[in-house]
C-alpha cells in the first residue's frame, strides 16, 4: 500500500454496502450503542 504513508495520523473510513443486509440488524447499528 503506497497510500500508507499519506494517511498516516489521518482517520479513515470504510463503507460497506450490499443489498442482501438484514434491514433489523442495519438499524440496530445505525441507532448506535
């Protein structure tokens, strides 16, 4: 990973997305703890 050294000390993300997420349990982890 070149990029490794650019993001050093930065917060990143990941997004993860898919038709096939059980829309209960994407809910319950969107409303947080």
């Amino acid at each position: 990973m070149q990029e490794r050294a650019g993001l050093k000390n930065q917060v990143v993300g990941t997004t993860l997305c898919g038709g096939n997420v059980d829309a209960r349990v994407f809910a319950q982890v969107l409303s947080g703890p």
